[in-house]
C-alpha cells in the first residue's frame, strides 16, 4: 500500500508519458482491501498514460 493517513490513501505512479501522477482516495474497508493497482485502475485516468512504476 502507499502512503496513506487516518482518512485517505495516496496513490502515486509513473506512466509511460513520463507523466508522475499523484492522487488521494478517502478511505474506507472497500478502499483500504484493494491494492495500489486496483485504485488506479478505478480511479486513474487513462489518458495520462500506461502505468509503469507503482511508487510504494
């Protein structure tokens, strides 16, 4: 998991635009079970590109 406080996670990544993407999701149980990956295949936006590194 990344970074995260007492209410939200932070997901941050790199795309193969180079593009460095940083963005929080309030937590809750569903939020806090899924992986890095699966939040930002939910809440990511495709046009910043193909993930290439999970920063962890």
């Amino acid at each position: 998991m990344g970074r995260a406080t007492t209410t939200h996670r932070i997901v941050e990544y790199w795309t193969d635009k180079g593009t460095h993407v940083i963005f929080p999701v309030e937590r809750n149980e569903e939020v806090d079970r899924m992986s890095d990956e699966q939040l930002i295949s939910r809440f990511g936006d495709p046009e910043d590109g193909v993930v290439t590194r999970v920063v962890r």
